[in-house]
C-alpha cells in the first residue's frame, strides 16, 4: 500500500531527481513472522537482536532489520540474505551488492542506492532514494516535561521557544519529538554525531531548505516532517535541496 505523502513546488532546470521512498514498518508481528524474518539476518544482526533487554525488543529488531532487508535487496534485484552493509565513521550503514567488490573496499565511493532506518517502540521507518544522501528518524512522543532541559541548554533560541513557551506541557513535547526527529534526520544525511545537530535552527513549517547542516558538513539540505501512525512523529531529509517527491508506503508482512 502506498501514498504520495507530500510533493515540494518548484522546478530546477536539468535536474533529475527521483522519489523518496518512505516505508513504515509496524514491528509487533506474530511470531511466525519473526521467526521467518530472524532467517535473513547476519550474524551481526543476530547477535544484536539476542542481545536486547526484553523479547519484546529482539522481536521488534528482527522485524525492523529483516523489513529493511527486504525492501532494500528489492530494490537492489539480489535475495535478502545476500545483502552486505558497509558503515561510515559513526555507523551509517550503505547497501553493497555482493557483486560491486570495489564499492566494498573503497570508502570513498557512494553506491547509488542510499538508505537509512530508524526505529521507536513498535514502529520503524526506512527511507530510500537513488542519487541522494537520505536521513529518517522515528522517535515515540516523548512525555510532557522531558525535552523541557534539553531544548533549554542544547537548541538555539527558536527551537527552545517553541518547547518552553508552549501553552502546555504536552504541546511542549509535541513540538520537542518533532524538532528531535528533524534534527536525527539532518544528522544521519551526513553520517555525523548528533551532538553536530543539536545546535541546528529547524523550527518552521514542513517541508523546510537549510542552506546547510552547519558543523555536520556544507551543501543545501530539504527536510520534511512524515505522518505516521500512533504516539509517534517522524522526518526526513535529503541532501541537494532539490524539489522532491515522497511517496509514503506501508510494509505488510507475509501471511506465513
């Protein structure tokens, strides 16, 4: 299932960008989806998903982790088990085709499908596109009063006001889980540490263009807030700022 979740106006001569793709994967899957799901992982993935405080967690990181595969290797025409991640300085994955050896081994290379996921609770998010650096996040609507200190020491001062001088304490969060997913969304386009993006000015009506990222790295940006169900918010961002189309898609898991 899919919707056009939002278009930006506007045309760039000679430019030719595709879609965004996002996916929301709902993570509380029968347990046979899980078990089918918990076969595509590698043994990194596996070792992470054991690792988990409760089953609950290893559950929802199989079903995250195994959706993306899917998805990804699709996109890519290999079997999802093939799928191989490389990751950058602060642990950005990208997909490698197990037959582009050179993209393996060269760090500088980009492969042409770029990827990111994200995952809150019993929900998760991938985004995909050809051609641009993408970040997603999804954070589960945090409680009144939390963002409160942080927006306080870490957000410039438009940012905090929106938080602190909301009517209310739960409008507070609110506008808090937004600004937070924007902020990890603008932070993962780079592959940079978030204390880089915790500074950035975001507030303003969705879809926004940063004419940067600031200390994360130069070079325009377009950011954009995505609907997903439930006590959740979530955003993405891509990098060259041109006009672009997100299509929203809902991932379904097998009947098994």
């Amino acid at each position: 299932m899919s919707a056009t979740a939002g278009t930006t106006a506007g045309d760039i001569a000679g430019a030719a960008v595709g879609p965004v793709d996002v996916w929301v994967i709902p993570t509380d899957q029968p347990p046979a989806v899980v078990r089918w799901l918990r076969g595509l992982l590698d043994p990194a993935e596996l070792a992470r998903a054991d690792a988990a405080h409760d089953p609950v967690q290893g559950a929802r990181f199989t079903v995250a982790r195994g959706a993306v595969r899917l998805l990804v290797s699709a996109r890519l025409g290999i079997d999802a088990g093939r799928l191989a991640w490389r990751h950058g300085p602060h642990g950005k994955p990208e997909p490698v085709h197990p037959s582009d050896s050179a993209l393996a081994s060269d760090p500088s290379s980009a492969p042409v499908l770029q990827v990111n996921w994200s995952g809150s609770g019993a929900l998760a998010v991938l985004a995909v596109a050809e051609g641009r650096r993408v970040g997603v996040d999804v954070e589960e609507l945090r409680p009144p009063g939390v963002g409160a200190r942080i927006a306080r020491r870490h957000f410039p001062p438009t940012d905090a006001a929106l938080v602190l001088e909301a009517p209310t304490e739960a409008e507070g969060a609110e506008h808090f889980t937004r600004l937070w997913c924007r902020r990890e969304a603008v932070v993962k386009v780079h592959g940079g540490r978030l204390a880089q993006g915790l500074g950035l000015a975001l507030a303003g009506p969705s879809p926004l263009r940063l004419p940067d990222a600031g200390p994360l790295g130069s070079g325009p940006l377009w950011l954009a807030d995505v609907p997903v169900p439930g006590p959740y918010r979530a955003a993405v961002a891509a990098d060259l700022d041109l006009p672009v189309t997100v299509r929203q898609h809902v991932w379904c898991a097998p009947e098994l």
